[in-house]
C-alpha cells in the first residue's frame, strides 16, 4: 500500500507541473496592439493590486487565527495534538490556496487579451487559449492540495493533522470568496446602474470609468474566488473521508484511509487525459468542446476507479467502494444537466422570466425568483439519492456506510481539474470580449468573442450543479466526521437543544447571504456617487474626448471589498463555536445539520435565479418582446442586477460558508467536547 | 375536574354570543350616502361570490377527503378509530372553520362603509365599527373552535378523534388562505401596475377596473383568510398538548388532557375582558389603543392561568405549567416588538430601504430582501429560548417536558380572540379608506381613514410576529405529537433517510412559496391584459365620463385563484404521505423537522421583507428622496409590488401549510407506522 501511495504526491506534482507548461504557451502568444495590450495592463494591475491588498488584510487573520489555534490545542490537558504543528498546517493551508489563487488569477489577466487577439484569426485559435488559461488554474488548484495532503500525511501519518490543512485552505477560501463577490458586483451593479440604465450606453464602453473595475471584479471575483472555493470542497472531502476511513478495523484502517488521496490521484490523472478532448474546429462548438472534456474525465475517472478498487484485494468491500464512487459521479452529471434546465437561455423558465418583463421589473423579478427556488427540486433529490444509494452500496458489500457518503463525495470532486479549467474558462472569454469591445477590434472579432462567451455561460451550468452538489456531499461527509471526533452516537432532534441548534445553524447561510448582499449595495452606492460624479465633473467624458478615472473606481471597489466582508465571515467561524460552547456538542450537531441544509437550497436557488434572470435578459436583448432600450429590456436589466449579487457573491460564498463551519467545529471539538455552558448548569 | 371542564364550552358560547351581539351593533350604523352605499354594495357581492365559488369547489375536495379517511380507517385492521366518525370530526372542523370565515366576511364587508361614514363625525366614531368589526370574527372564530373541541371532547373523550376535527379546520385554513392570498395580490398588483405605474392615476381611483376586485381582495384575503390562518394554529396547538398530556401516567392523564381546554377558556375570557380597553378618544392614537388591548389581555390570562394551575392541586407541577406558558407569552410579545422593528415606516430597515430606491428598483430590492432575512434573527432566537425554557421550566417541576412546549404554545394562542380583533382591524380599515376615495368624503374625512388605516399596519406587525411565533412552537407540539402517535423514541439525523427526509421537507415551504408567487404573477398577467383592455375599448373611461366593468375583473380574480390553488395546497398534503410510505416514519419525522425549519425561515422573510417594502414606499411618499413621481417613488413601487405576494399570499401561507404537514402526518400515522416502500425492501 505504501508504494501505491507514491502516485499521489506524483499525480499532485504532475498536474502542478502541467499547469506551469500550460501558463508558459498562453504566456507565449501574442497580446495584440498596443490599445489591447493598455486595456490588459489595467486590469493586470487592478487584479494585482486588489490581491496584494486582499493579502495583506488576510495575513493578519491568518496569523491570529494560526496564534489562536496553536494555544488553545497546546494548552488544552487533553489534546491529542501538538498545536504548534497545528498552527503550521492551518498556514500551510493558507498558503496553497493564496498561492493558486496567485497562479490562476495571474495567467487569467494574460490569457484575456491574448484570446481577444487570437479571435483576430479564428474561433479555432482563440478557444485553446481561453481554456487552457483556465486549466491553469486547475490544475495548479488540484495538484497543490493533493501535494500538501500527501506531503503532510507522510510526515504526520494522521489525518487529524491534514484536518487544521483543511481549515486553513477553506477559512481563506472563504474570505477570498466573498471580498472577490463583493469586489465583482461592486462594480458591475455599478457601472451597469449608471451607465446602461441612467445614461444608455453599452457594457463595457471605456467611456464608463467603471468598466476596468468590472473587468477586474470578473478576475479577482470568478477566477480567484470560484478556484478558491472549489479547492476547499476538494481537501475537505477527502480529509472527511479520511477521518472516517480510520476508524476501520485492524489493516482496513490504512487501506479506507488512504484510499481517498489515491482516487484523487485517479481524478487528476483522468482531468489530465480529458483535456485532449477538448478541442474545437473552425465552424465547430466550444460549448460542445467543453462539455465533451467533462463527460470524457468521467468516464475514465470511472474505469480508472474500477481497476484500483479491483486491485487494491479488498474483495466486495472495492466493489462497495466503486458504487459510492459511481453514485456520487452520476448524481453531479444528473444535477449539473437538471441545473441547466432552470438557467439556459432557451428553456421555459428563462423564456417565462423574459415574457414577465413585459409587464415590469416586479413580477420579472418574481418570476425568476420563484425558478431559481423550483430549481432546487432535482439537485437536492439527486443529492437524496447519491447519498441513499452510496450508504446502501457501502453498508451493502461491508464498507461502513458513512464511508461511503464520505467516498462518493470525493468521487465526485476528485474530477474538479477539469470542472474549475472549464468554468475559469468563463469569466477569461468574458474579458477577452471586454478587451475586443474597448479595442474597437471590429463586428467580426467581437462576434467570435461572443460565440467563446456564450460558450463559458452554458458550462458554467452544468460546473455549477456540479459544484454545489459536491459541496453538499463533502459537508455531510464533514458533518458525519464532526461526529467521529466528538464521540456523539446520534443527533437526537426531538430535544430542545438539538432543535435550537438546528434552528440557528438554519438561520445562519440565509443571514449571512443578507449580509452579503447589503455590503454590495452599500459598496455599490459609493460606486454609482463616484460614476456620476466623474461624468458631471469631467468635462468630454460622454462625447468621448476624456479618458475617465480608472483607478479611483478600481480603488473603491477594494477598499469596500476588504472592509466589508469581516462581518459575515468572521460570523461563520464564531457562530459554531459560541452555539458548541453554549448548548454543548449535540446541539452544534444539530446547528451544522441546519446550516447545510438551508446552505444548500439557498446556494442552489441564488446561483440559479441569478442565471435565470441574466439570461431572460440576454433573450430580450436578442430582440425579443422589443429588444434592447425597450420597456422589456429595463425590467429585465433591474431583475439581471438583483440576481448579480445573488449568482456571484452571496450564493457561491454559501458553499464554502457550510465548508468552513463544518471544519471549525471539528477543529474546535476537544474544546467543546468537554465544556458547555448548559451542561455545567446541569442541564 | 369533570364540572370545572364546563367552563371551556361555557367560554365558547359566551364568545360567539358577544360576536353575535357586537355584530349587530356594528350593522345598526348608518352606512352613508347613496354613493357609498352602491360601492359598498358591489364589495359585498364580490366577496360573497367569491366565497361561494370557493366553497363550491373546496366543498369537492373536503367531501373527497372525508370519504377516504373513512375508508382508509375503516378498512385499516389495526386502526384504533371508527373510521365513520373520524370522518364526521374532519367534516365538522371544516365546517367550522368555513362558518367563521363567513360570519367575518359579512361583518367586515359591513362595516368598512360604516366606519367610512361615521369618520365624517370624528375619529372616536369611527374607531369602534373598525375594531368591533373585525372582533366579530376574532370572537366567532375562538368561540366555534374551542366549542367544537368541547363537544367531540365531551362526545368521545379521545383525544385522536379531535385530530381529523383539526385536520378538517386546517385543511380548509390552507386552501382559503392561498385562494384569498392569490385573489387578492392578482387584484392588487393588476390594479397597481396598469393603474399607478402606466397611467398614473391614484390607488383606489374609481377609474380603475380593477378597484372593486382590489377592494374584495382585502376581504376575501385578509380577513378571512387570516382568520381561517389562525383558527387552524389555535385547534393544533389545543390538540397536540391533549395528545402529549394523555400519555401522562394515572389520574394525572385526565388533569393533563383537559386542562389545554381550560386555558383556551381563559384565554377568550381575558380577550373578552381586553376589548374594554380598547378605546380612543377624540385625539387619540388608535394604534396605542390597538397595542392596550393586546397587552392588557396578556395581563389578564397570565394572572387567570395563575390562578388556574395554582388551584388545580398539582402542587410544583402546576408551577411548572405556569412557567411554560409565561415563557411562550412573553416570546409571542417580544417577537412582535422585534418584529416592529424590521418593519416599521421610521426605523433604520425602512429608512434605508426607502433610501435606495435612489439607486433604482434593483438596489431597493436587495436591500428590503436582506433587512427581511436579518428580521429571521430576533424571533428564531425567541423561539428557541421559548422552547429552551419551558422545557426545562416543565421539567424542573415534575412535568413532561414536550407537554411544557406544547402548553407554551397553547399560552401563546389561547388570547388569539384578542389578536385577530386588532388584526382584522387593519382590512376594515383599509377599506374604509377605500370607500371614503371613491365616494369622494373630502380631505378631512380621508385624513381620519388614513390614520384609522395606518394604525392598522402598525398593530398588524405584533399580531403578526405573535401568529408566526405562535406557529412555530404549535408545530414542535405536533410534531413531538406525531413522535407520540408512531411511537418513535428519537429521530436520529444522522441516517441517510432521515437526512433525506428533512432535505424534502425543508424544500417543501420555498417550492410552496414559489408555486404560489408563479400563480400570483400568472392571474395578474390575466388582469393587466384585462385592464388595459377596458381603458382602451371603453371609451371615455379615463376621462371619468363612463363606468368600467367591474365584475369581468372581480371574475378573473375569483377563477384563477382558485384554479391556481389547487396544485400548491394538495402538494402540501400529498408530500408527507409519499414521504412516510416511500421512506419511513423516522423519515417522515426528519420531513416534519425540515419543514418547519425552512416553514419559519421563509414565512418571517417574506412578510417582513413585504411590509418593510410597503412603508419604504410609503416614506417616499410622504414627500421624502423627491416623493410620489419621482424616480425613487417608480423604484420603491417596485420594490412594494415584489412584496405583495411575499407578504399577502406565500408568506402567511406558510404558517398554515406546516401545520396541515404536521396534521397529515399525524393522521395517516396509522398507515405509515405499518409499511414503508423502503422498509419493504429490507432496508
């Protein structure tokens, strides 16, 4: 078993290695003409300037956070753990996602103008650049997490060390997360509310001193934060399955606990053969090309999965194993195709949502609304199921079934190589269209850029679903290894104190997606004030003649971002704590159960009704029910910048907000195992 | 015990004779003026018909149920209940309930042209037609449910057979409140946004076709269908403290079974003795003298259940019953000043959501939608610390601690005559107002509605924070109540169909909600069409020189709610029993959980967000951010038309539709505790 081992640090080192060949041929490719090459450069150092600022707040969490940790578990009598070691995992953690965030974000703002120059000559030449700019990402993502899984895990051998890794990778993940969502729609809501709507003129016109902001926000907002957000899925799965994989009898225990870094190794490998897939001629589809890469990693995931539990001698237990892969694999791809229902562009809820704009913003906006919530009927059934199906085929051929769960998780997110190369694929063909615009490269090169745009919106959709559907499997693995750590049988929730906790953990994903969502209307109103201002006090800014004040926009957004996001993040990790200490561990049981469960519908319904209401407005636009600068049009424009923050700051920051309160509980358990207020009033 | 037991259906009579009795008081005021009188008239017949269409269908569906629960009870070998009379109990709450409903709406379709008429004599005139209004329904509503408890109580001394009794009143509660709740938003929003939004003449302007349909609305959805919302909450919780009391072990089983009734019983009393303080002088506020009735009646039932539990004998135990449903009075209180807090015209919610229409209807929206979320927090804690204390305040002293939750709730509920009184104040009102702009009163007479009108939403929010809460602790009654009846120990959430179970019913409210939004959005389309139709083929309709045709509009309403109703509410029933059968009663038990989870989440958001939208709006109106026509004024109507159905259809809906899950549940246990698809299977 020791040997077989080796191939994930070598699957980790590979797909690092690959990423760094990779950003080498998009750094390679020609950046255009000197306007291009200026507009880039804007955005390169907007993104670069907000990350360094992002960093620099972060780092001193990071090192209280790393201080906290490393006292609390030394001074604790009866901690089974070192807590200086402790601290370092937690900044280990810290570290590998900054630095993919880094990698990623920083071949983004490259391989977006070099798209846009490469569409001067063809769809066929633009569309590699655009994806494997995004593979760079990740891959570097994946490979970094498994090599610090692997690295700590032979220094250590306990997965419990990997648990403070985890907590490190997700608390930063989440920060990330919601300053990039609060960043992106700052700007966005921003500049579409007084350019669009107040003054008429297109996205991303260089006129609106708002657009390098909004281009920048796609950046540090969908490339960073989406990277980072898959990331800690990715660790917490499989440190979840690993805890629970020790708890096995005899030589099992390393067999179950290893096994999940092994399948993972699996996913890189079959991310890295599913990349020759994508590929796309000159007439042909990227969307198609993208959607062929995703499906080909699964099939070879799934084959490549079948020959190691097959091999590994574990007789029916591997075929156990293998099910709960398969159930978790199938129930993404199932969620991911049911999820595109709800969001695409010429499917009834979309058309429905653009017909309602007819009669005006409100029941446009009730409309979506109300999609977005039906659109979590076939995700949290399939999530039903693939845990129903991969408990059963576990407990079925003797593998413990919260195993199962745990493994069909990390299935499921073992493939997130080729699931984050596909949606960073997004926003860089997003930016490669706002390059083109504010180049004025032409009707022909823009119309190319719009085809590798569109492109990116329909496999956002299905990477979407699939995101959210791993995520909601790895939290109730995390969920099921909370209770391993604090001993805790069952979660009874017919007591008061479960049901208070379930309560509160319920309220917690929507509270905290309200927090969100004021912090970018109060960021986004300093943003419009400053908008107006620029066009009343510089004269020529309208007719052109002016260039407009970038950097001051660039500016506000950051410092709102940064400023705004302490409040709901840091609530996600004290709330645990305080319910854990106050109503004691059944009770915090009972408050994780709550949070994933309204986490989930709430992170469904947001993305979802956000996409719905972008597309029904892309529909108008398309010159339906009066096209662009009708009544229509404004309706749906008001209901697009509702779901704005929905789909980009509050709903994906609810994945990694469920994550990383999973994980502070499990990291904080010694402590709350043993005190609570309630029990020591003898109640 | 026995002759003590005397006083519950002694109360009862006592309070349908003072509805009785203030209902001819209210009919003896002169209605006004031959105008007034003819717009009076045709909102009465609208009402009527409205509810004799819905009867008419509903009575369909309840003759269908009752038929096969008794059937399915008769035929069940081991059903312990005749299935005959539990079929006559079902029939007899719906009837109940469907009596109240009419006696309400016939009072309350009176008394608004009277309170219109008796402004033109001063506020003090008009202040008690308003209030004894809308007591006739609170008193008749109380008066009918805790009779026809005493009576089957007397009849079968079985607690169960009260149960379908509940059934049959909730039941009908849920399909009046969504059909009254579709009805009226169709007719508002129609009205609002042909009216106000594309040609600009005022709400309740004769004009407008739609206004009659928008004037029924307020009675059909409102009154009746609020009070039917609170009838239902108030049986449950009576029923499920029976249920869990008559576990109790020997003599103390009678004590415990009977004694929800007695608090009932004190509860109309002390709403009796309440109504003498509510008074108002010439200057006076009506809202103070609203808020004096409610908190006097607290005062009151607390010292009478004092007294009550003291004087029963049960020595510490009768303490402990005292301190549980002090606990669950002082939650229902303080959630309702909390509740104020969020919704209220001159607080900081309101004050910034009125403030970001500035920025456009996006921005008010999200801000409104965030503010509701966060006014989840105040009450989630209330109940919580509601369930926590009177928990352990029962526990302390010897007595069950589920029957300490369920007594709580009882508390909470029994002064529930007192409650709908000031709340169908607001409707009557309302309407008031209504008839005096159309009958053309003048100013100072409308001045006098306005304030009547205003007072109304402000005791609107405690009554309605005090109903949710209500609700809340009502349900973990049944649902402990539902644990009795399938004998189920424990419900263990860390078992996969359990956590499936509460994944489907924590989707189950928002996919409710939606289903109900869609219906709203889908009827309001039919009006507009409607209306737009009449301004442009009726000529000399918008000069005012011709009538429009009311009645097509007053039809369009009435057909589609209640051909859109039917798919929500039977989901409603349907849902708990596919769960149980399919996946088992701990399941079945974890979809209980889950619903009143995300029940109680979204019924406080939306009703909160929607009336924190309506006064936003109002403030603007006020002359406030450039006042009525204003760019600020479109957004913020916006915002509030996004809300009506939030607050007036899917919001209080909710409450309902948890409690008939609960109920279902609890009624088809027999069948489900037997067999389960999954449990068929071996697993």
């Amino acid at each position: 078993m020791s040997s077989l081992l080796l191939i994930a640090p070598i699957a980790g080192l590979a797909s690092v290695a690959f990423s760094v060949y990779i950003f080498q041929y998009v750094n390679r490719q020609d950046a255009g003409t000197q306007k291009m090459r200026e507009i880039a450069d804007a955005i390169r150092e907007g993104a670069e300037a907000y990350l360094k600022r992002q960093n620099m707040t972060l780092g001193i969490f990071v090192a209280a956070m790393a201080t906290i940790l490393g006292i609390l578990l030394s001074a604790g009598k009866s901690s089974p753990v070192n807590g200086l070691y402790a601290a370092l995992s937690y900044l280990f953690g810290s570290a590998c996602t900054t630095a993919a965030m880094y990698l990623g974000m920083h071949t983004a703002v490259r391989a977006n103008v070099r798209t846009a120059n490469a569409a001067r000559k063809g769809l066929n030449r633009a569309f590699p650049i655009a994806f494997f700019g995004g593979a760079v990402m990740g891959f570097s993502i994946v490979g970094l997490a498994l090599l610090g899984i692997s690295i700590l895990y032979c220094i250590f051998a306990d997965p419990n060390m990997i648990l403070y890794f985890s907590f490190g990778a997700s608390a930063l993940a989440l920060f990330a997360k919601a300053g990039g969502g609060i960043y992106t729609k700052t700007a966005d809501v921003g500049a579409d509310l007084v350019g669009k709507v107040e003054l008429g003129i297109p996205e991303d016109d260089p006129r609106n001193p708002a657009v390098i902001a909004d281009n920048v926000g796609d950046n540090v907002g969908d490339v960073a934060g989406m990277g980072a957000d898959l990331i800690d899925s990715y660790i917490a799965s499989v440190i979840a399955a690993m805890i629970i994989g020790q708890g096995a009898k005899g030589l099992l225990a390393e067999i179950y606990t290893t096994l999940p870094m092994l399948i993972a190794a699996l996913g890189i490998t079959s991310s890295l053969l599913g990349t020759f897939f994508v590929r796309v001629g000159e007439r042909g589809d990227p969307g198609t090309a993208l959607n062929r890469g995703t499906f080909s990693t699964c099939i070879i995931f799934a084959i490549l999965t079948f020959i190691l539990t097959y091999s590994l001698g574990l007789g029916d237990q591997g075929l156990g194993v293998f099910l709960a892969v398969l159930a978790g694999l199938v129930a993404g791809v199932v969620i991911g195709i049911t999820t595109d229902y709800f969001t695409s562009i010429n499917r009834p809820p979309a058309l429905k949502t653009a017909a309602a704009s007819q009669t005006g913003a409100a029941i446009n906006i009730l409309t979506g609304f109300s999609y977005g919530i039906l659109s979590v009927i076939p995700p949290i059934i399939g999530i039903c199921i693939a845990t129903i199906v991969s408990w059963y085929a576990a407990s079925t051929f003797g593998v413990n079934p919260v195993y199962g769960v745990a493994i069909a998780a990390v299935g499921m997110l073992s493939i997130v190589g080729m699931i984050i190369s596909s949606d960073a694929y997004g926003p860089i063909s997003d930016n490669a269209k706002g390059v083109a615009e504010q180049s004025g490269l032409g009707e022909e090169v823009i119309s190319i850029a719009d085809k590798l745009d569109a492109a990116g919106n329909t496999s956002k959709a299905i990477t979407k679903g699939f995101a959210i559907g791993a995520a909601a499997l790895t939290v109730l693995a995390l969920f099921a290894a909370y209770n391993e750590i604090v001993y805790l049988e069952m979660i009874d929730i017919t007591k008061p104190m479960v049901i208070s906790g379930v309560f509160i953990g319920a309220m917690m994903p929507p509270v905290i997606s309200a927090l969100l969502i004021l912090a970018v209307g109060k960021n986004a109103f300093r943003m419009i004030e400053e908008i107006r201002r620029q066009f009343k006090e510089i004269p020529g800014l309208m007719e052109g003649s002016a260039k407009p004040d970038y950097a001051r926009c660039v500016d506000i957004a950051a410092k709102g971002a940064l400023k705004e996001l302490m409040t709901p993040c840091l609530l996600a990790i004290i709330a645990p704590i305080a319910t854990g200490l106050i109503l004691g561990k059944e009770a915090l049981g009972g408050f994780l159960a709550g949070s994933i469960l309204t986490g989930i519908i709430f992170a469904l319904f947001m993305a979802n009704s956000g996409g719905l209401w972008d597309n029904a407005k892309k529909y108008v636009e398309e010159g339906n029910f009066g096209g662009k600068g009708s009544e229509a049009h404004k309706a749906a424009v008001i209901g697009d910048t509702v779901g704005d923050p929905f789909k980009d700051t509050a709903g994906p920051s609810l994945n990694t907000m469920i994550t990383v309160m999973s994980l502070v509980s499990s990291v904080f358990a010694p402590l709350i195992a043993h005190v609570s207020l309630f029990s020591l009033l003898g109640l």
